[in-house]
C-alpha cells in the first residue's frame, strides 16, 4: 500500500520530480565517464610500463626482494613453471636474469643493469625487437648484447664495438666476459635508456654461473581486472618457497603517483555530486514542508508516524532509482562506444606517448565495480539528504500542521 501511495504521490509533481531524477541521472552519468577514462588511463599505464621493465607479476626467491642478490635465483625448468602456465589468467611466463654488474669500453667504466632475456618469447610479450634503432636484433645462440641508445652515447660505441662485463656470479664466482655489440636498443625512459644491456638468457647464464637458474619469472595477466586474485592463487600454489610479487610492489613510486592522481578525481566527483546534493536536498525539503497540511490530516486520521516516515523514503528512494536508470540508460552506450572506438589523440600529445611506446589513445575501463560505487553513492547522498526532511515529520506538531501555518513542527 505505501510503495503504491508513494509512487503516485511522485507524479503529483511530476516537472519537480522528472528535474530532481535528471539531475541525478546526469551526476551519475558525468561520474561514470570521469571514473572510467581515469581508471581505463591508468589500467593501460600500468600495462605498458609493465611491458616495459618489470611486468605485472614476478616470482623471485623470497630473500629476492630485500638482498638483491645473484645467489637468490629460482629454476628455470619446465616443471617449475609449468602451474604458473596452468593458471587460465597468465598470457606470459618469461624467465629473466637481472643483476647489477661493472661496464667497461673507451677508458670509462659505468655501473649497469644487465638483463638475461629469452629472445622470441621476449620481444613477443615487450617488443624489445622493435626498440633496437641500430643494428639487428640477437638469437638465443649469439654471443652479443644490445645496449640502451644513452649508455652507447656515454660509452661512445657503435656498432661492432666491445664492452666489458665485470661483476659476480653465483655463489660468489666472477663474472667477466667480452662482447660485440649487436644492436643498439632506445627507451622512452631515461632511467632504462642510460643502464641496461640485453643478453640472450643463456650467455647471462653462462656469464654469471646461474645453471639452469634465473632471478625472475615475469608474468602478464589476459584480465588486468583478475590480478589480485591470479596473485593470491599463486601464491598458494607455490607456498612459501616462491615470492608473488605484483606490479605495486615492484614499482611503489607508480602506484604512488596514481593514487596521488586517483585522489584528485575523486576529489572532483564529489564536488559534483555535493552540488547535485544541494538541489536534491533542497527538493526533499519542499516535499516535507509543502505538505504539512496533507501529512497532519494522515496523521490525525490515525496514520502512525512511522509509516509516514517510510512513506517518504519510499518516495525518495523512487526519485533516486529514477535517476539512476535514467543515468545509466545514457550512460552504458556511450561507454560502450568509448571502450570499442577510445577516442584517439593527435598532434604532440599523440607523437609524445607513441615515443613512451604507449598508444595514442583514451582508453576506458568497464568495470560492475565503478557502476556499483555510482550507485552506492548516490543512494547513500540521498539517505543523508533525507536525515532532515525526516527529523521535520517525526517531530511535526499535529495541530500546527493543520492549521498549515509555515512555522509548523
């Protein structure tokens, strides 16, 4: 009886009621478009960088993390990996030696990174083949290295050119060896381009003595939205004998930044559903004080004020509903367009993110999570408008409200 009353009782006003649930609809709809290219932005990021350098999960050893250290290594078999390729969501499983080692050519010497790559499966997940600007790139059988374009410029090397590795090996053995330089390799980012030099996996382990043994499996999830989960299982898989690490803890300075950035839009959210919240108030509060008569007489004919009280959130919870399907009726296809054809950027913008290796594009992410923290919000944002409205009827003075005086309560 009360959700049939309150669902007339909207229609009594139905320009006030229609305005109210519009604008809802249009906070949710300008939140929802806001959130999705933010989180699509950063999902994207947070891929490519991935691709980049570290992935988005690693196993390493467990004293990996803290020591750094040649000696911490993990089997680079089949049978090792093999669960990991097990897990539906894995698209890449890629071994890796990285350690730190002493670069030597032309009277200079440099500290460096030197990475131990799987050469087909590697470019295949990164591209690194398509990052070499001189030169050719290796096969797993060669003997030579490719160098990041700022080390050869501080070395002074081209092509054809040595280097000199020094560093230490496994279990405290010395690693030196001399090298061709095979290609040379450019990084959008300087921190790669000025330190790092490829080896095909088995001259790394040859060079450091690791056997059949690599500091890190770097793996890349098909559902970036699963991560979480694909890491919980793993790590249950492997024990505590394997460390799952994902991308957030190999690279907190990223996750920092785009935390930093996360805030300042929701920041800007609020903002608009605050000033969505004044008028929304503003109308529950009409509601209440333009009928004091009608809600005096329901309550002098023997209507308990309990029920009144329900009969107005009903009402304004059907104002809320409203504008929520109306939101998301206007939302869902333009989001749906957006993530099939993201809107694609041009100019400087464009050519500075196609140097980063990023593609010149807004993505956006669909995801029941953002939907369901919309409409969260704006049905908690209407429950806090009605606190006052409501506090007005449950202590509405019969009498006053009869007599219809404004001063009624």
């Amino acid at each position: 009886m009360l959700i049939k009353l309150a669902w007339r009782n909207l229609w009594r006003q139905k320009r006030r009621t229609l305005l109210t649930a519009s604008a809802l609809a249009l906070a949710l709809l300008l939140s929802l478009l806001m959130r999705s290219i933010q989180e699509g932005s950063y999902t994207a990021n947070i891929e490519n960088a991935a691709r980049l350098s570290t992935g988005l999960i690693q196993l390493q050893n467990p004293e990996f993390k803290e020591s750094q250290s040649i000696d911490d290594l993990l089997p680079m078999s089949d049978d090792f990996i093999k669960p990991t390729k097990q897990q539906p969501n894995i698209e890449f499983a890629l071994p890796r030696i990285e350690t730190f080692s002493l670069a030597a050519a032309n009277d200079k010497s440099k500290g460096v990174m030197v990475v131990g790559v799987d050469p087909t499966p590697e470019t295949a997940y990164s591209g690194l083949a398509n990052k070499v600007v001189k030169g050719s790139y290796f096969s797993s059988d060669d003997k030579a290295i490719l160098i990041s374009e700022g080390l050869a410029q501080f070395f002074n090397l081209t092509l054809g050119d040595e280097v000199v590795l020094y560093g230490q090996g496994y279990r405290g053995q010395t690693a030196a060896g001399l090298y061709l330089i095979k290609g040379i390799v450019h990084f959008p980012m300087p921190e790669l381009n000025n330190q790092l030099i490829y080896l095909p996996i088995k001259e790394a382990s040859h060079l450091f003595s690791t056997e059949d043994q690599v500091t890190a499996w770097v793996l890349h999830t098909r559902d970036f939205s699963q991560l979480s989960q694909t890491v919980d299982d793993l790590q249950i898989g492997y024990g505590s004998n394997v460390a799952v690490r994902p991308w957030n803890d190999l690279s907190p300075e990223m996750e920092q930044q785009i935390q930093i950035d996360r805030v300042s839009g929701i920041i800007m959210m609020y903002i608009l559903y605050g000033i969505v919240g004044f008028g929304l108030f503003a109308t529950l509060l009409m509601m209440t004080l333009e009928r004091q008569r009608e809600f005096g007489v329901m309550l002098a004919t023997g209507m308990v004020r309990v029920k009144l009280l329900k009969l107005l959130v009903l009402e304004s919870l059907f104002i809320g509903l409203l504008g929520i399907a109306i939101g998301l009726v206007i939302a869902i296809p333009i989001l749906g367009y957006l993530y099939i054809n993201p809107i694609t950027l041009s100019g400087d913008t464009a050519q500075a993110m196609l140097e980063m290796g990023y593609e010149p594009i807004i993505p956006v992410l669909i995801s029941s999570g953002l939907f369901i923290d919309q409409i969260v919000i704006i049905i908690g944002l209407l429950l806090l408008c009605l606190i006052y409205p409501l506090w007005r009827i449950y202590h509405l003075s019969i009498v006053s409200a009869l007599k219809g005086g404004s001063h009624a309560g």
